[in-house]
C-alpha cells in the first residue's frame, strides 16, 4: 500500500457510465472537471449514435452528478 492512498478521498471524477435514453446500453463517457461546476453539452451515444443531453454538475467532494436525457432535434 502506498501513503498516498488516502488522496484518493480528494479525487475528482473524470469519468461516469450513464444509460443510454434511446438504446438503453451503458456508456462510459470522459468528463472535464475543468470544464466548470455546472455542465451541460451534447454527446452521441456510443452504441446507436444518437444525441443525447449530458448534464454534469460537480460537488464540493469533486464527485460528479450525471444525467442524460433525449437531446430534442428541430
């Protein structure tokens, strides 16, 4: 074990398996936490390759709130 395991408490999320809306597959998708705290961008699905509505909002603990919704097309 190393002495740097306990920073693993101070972590920040890069990354998160969400469900797709359309398909219903998971997806892991790469999230920027410097991208700032409320996030909102638009993703394909990594299986059916429709659009989806990605939401991420980060908490003080640098875990990461993810939703993904129907992105609406004109």
């Amino acid at each position: 074990m190393s002495e740097h395991d306990d920073e693993d408490e101070d972590t920040v999320d890069t990354e998160a398996t969400v469900l797709c809306p359309y398909c219903g597959e998971l997806n892991d998708i790469a999230l920027d936490p410097g991208g700032g705290r409320h996030q909102e961008y638009v993703e394909d699905c990594q299986v059916c390759c429709r659009p989806w509505r990605v939401r991420v909002t980060y908490l003080p603990d640098g875990g990461a709130e993810v939703s993904v919704e129907a992105e609406q097309l004109d």
